[in-house]
C-alpha cells in the first residue's frame, strides 16, 4: 500500500510540476499540493456524513489565490443568501412577470380622473354610485346626489325617453342603449350629454354608464345650422339660381338652389338627382360648344368666367340667361368643381332677342376674357 502511494506521489509531481510552476509555486507548495489531491478522497469520504448534516454558514465564498505575488483574497458575494430580497440565486432562472405577481390596478384611480362620468343606478332606477366628474360637470354634491332617482337630473322634455330606456334595461328587455340628452345642472341651466348605459347583474338587475359632455358640440351644431338657415334664405332671395357642378360638359349638377325652378323650370332636384337629365340638355344646341369652351379656357387659366346663352326652359321657352361662375381648385391646384350664379336677363321677346343675338354674336366672334 506504501509503495503503491509513493509511486502514485512520484508520478504526481512530475505530471503537475510545470503546471504549479506556471503560477511561481515553488517545491514546497508543489508538495503540498499533491498530498492535497492524494488525500482528498479520503477527507470527503470522512466528511461527508458531517457536511450532510451541517448548515452551511451564511459566510462569503473566498476567491483562491493562485499565484504567490497576486494581491489578497476579496470576498465574493453568495448569491444563495439573498433571496429575501427578490434577487435570483445562482443558476437560477428570471422568471418573467406572471399575472398572479403583477401589482393590482386601482380602478378607482383611473375613474376618478376620467373627464366621463361615471354612474351606477341599482335596480329602482336610484343613483348608487358617482364619479367626482359629476361634481366638476353639474355642480351637485356627490353626497346629495346619490340615492335620488337619475331621472331627476334629466330635462324635463328628454326624461320620458331616458326613463324608458333605463326602464328597458332593469328588465333586461335590451342589454346596453346611447342616446344624447340634456341634464339640468345645479344653477337651473342645461348641459347636453352623451349617455351610454349597460345593464347589468350585480348580484341584482342594475345599471351602469358614463355621461360625456357634449354641450359645446351642441353649440357649434345650432350656429352651423342657423347660418344654414341665413344662407337658404338669402339664396332663395336672389332673383336667379346658384350652383356647383362637375367640371364636365354636361354641367352635372351637384348642387342648385332654390332659384332653379324660376330660370329652368326645373325643381333642383331634377337637375341634381335625375342621372338623364343634364343642364347641358337644356342648352340651346348653337351655344353648347361656345359656352364649355369660354368655361373651360377660364378656368385653365383659373379665371372667373362671365358668359351670355340661351337655354330652352321645362315650357319650350327660349331664355337668354348670364352666367357668372369660377373654378373650386385643391390645395395642389386640382380642379374640383365649378361654382357660380345663373339669371335670366330676357325672355322670347323679339325685341330683346334681337338685341341680345347681335351681343352674342360679337362675344363668340370677337371674345374677350372676362
């Protein structure tokens, strides 16, 4: 067994002897590095029934120094001490943000700064819960609003309405409604909003919903629609018609007010709705090609175009009429459409169509840009 040990200590150090001396081990500690690797089984054949039963301290690992002229040993951390504070342990893995981990959203947050309101009603049609929108829109106390029927809050001409709706849905006669109301805030002026409401079970028959103010919509709506009505009546005014049209030679009407019906004959929605009927149709046949290309030139140019013909009315009748009109153009320069106004300057008589049939003929012989 002795001899058996020497030989394997021989061959030891000479197999390790250039591999100490890399790292400047002199014989000593090549010495003692070979008895260190002979006798290490049997050291952790001894110790292995103590270090099973041992608790490893809670002590820093120590780097090894492997070459004598290298600076001190430093202490590394051991990453198996510090799971209490979230930080993964050596060889283990990242898991990734699970949704049973992930912190809890506070919904109450996120509606509380909403600009909608924010409504429940339980199962009478009563007011249970309240965002503080309510206070910010209308002015009532959250505290004095709740448990009052939401009808109460509604105009009095939009409450039969509303009620049937809320009504349908706490019997679950339809499952959700959107509709635009007026309420009537604390200072006795109304507010126009937009509701949208659900029903729901929880655990009995109620009601849930967001109110979005809608008064300043409103307001641009009725000055759009009161200028509408000045514009109407100031069209219908003038002895004539206006118009827009296609740019094509068939004059394809896309819009004709009221004034047609005295010029044409025609009520403007023939002329706009009727796909066989043109206003190019009712032009006289000799001046359809001088009229599109005067019209055609001008607006090439991006010139207002003036122009005197005859068209023949929904009678039979010969009318001289005069056109005043310019091109509608893209911010790119497309041509969009025409737009302009048309009025009857003479009718059948045989004085003026003299007159009118010597100027029109010097305009095609002899035209001048208008």
């Amino acid at each position: 067994m002795i001899i058996r040990l020497v030989v394997v200590m021989t061959m030891l150090i000479f197999s390790t002897t250039q591999a100490f001396a890399l790292f400047g081990l002199g014989a000593a500690a090549i010495l003692v590095g070979v008895i260190v690797l002979v006798l290490s089984p049997i050291v952790r054949r001894d110790e292995q029934s103590e270090l099973a039963n041992h608790e490893p301290e809670p002590a820093t690992s120590v780097l090894i120094k492997v070459k004598q002229d290298a600076p001190q040993a430093i202490p590394s951390p051991d990453l198996t001490t510090t799971h209490d504070r979230s930080i993964p342990s050596a060889g283990s893995s990242v898991q990734s943000p699970t949704k049973d981990s992930a912190a809890p959203v506070d919904y109450r947050q996120i509606i509380e700064h909403m600009e909608q309101i924010v409504f429940k009603t339980d199962s009478n049609g009563n007011i249970s819960v309240l965002s503080s929108s309510w206070e910010h829109l209308l002015d009532y106390t959250i505290a004095d609003s709740v448990n009052q029927p939401f009808g109460t809050f509604v105009h009095p001409e939009d409450r039969p309405l509303v009620d049937a709706q809320i009504s349908g849905l706490l019997r679950g006669n339809r499952d959700n409604c959107r509709m635009e109301m007026r309420m009537i805030a604390r200072n006795h002026t109304s507010r126009w909003l937009e509701m949208r409401v659900k029903g729901v079970n929880d655990p009995e028959r109620s009601v849930i919903g967001t109110l979005t103010d809608i008064n300043h919509q409103k307001e641009i709506e009725a000055r759009l629609r009161a200028v509408r009505r000045s514009l109407s009546t100031l069209l219908n005014s003038i002895p004539g018609m206006v118009y827009r049209c296609k740019s094509d030679r068939n004059w394809s009407f896309e819009f004709a007010s009221d004034g047609c019906l005295e010029v044409t004959g025609y009520e403007p929605y023939h002329l706009v709705n009727d796909p066989n009927l043109y206003f190019q149709q009712i032009m006289f046949p000799d001046d359809r090609d001088y009229a599109w290309n005067h019209v055609h030139k001008q607006v090439m140019l991006k010139r207002n175009f003036q122009l005197v013909y005859r068209i023949i009315d929904r009678s039979g009748h010969v009318k001289w009429i005069w056109e005043q009109g310019r091109g509608v153009y893209s911010a790119s320069g497309e041509l969009l459409a025409l737009e302009g106004f048309i009025t009857v300057i003479a009718g059948d008589s045989a004085k003026a169509r003299g007159v009118l049939e010597g100027f029109h003929d010097l305009i095609i012989n002899d035209p001048v840009s208008s």
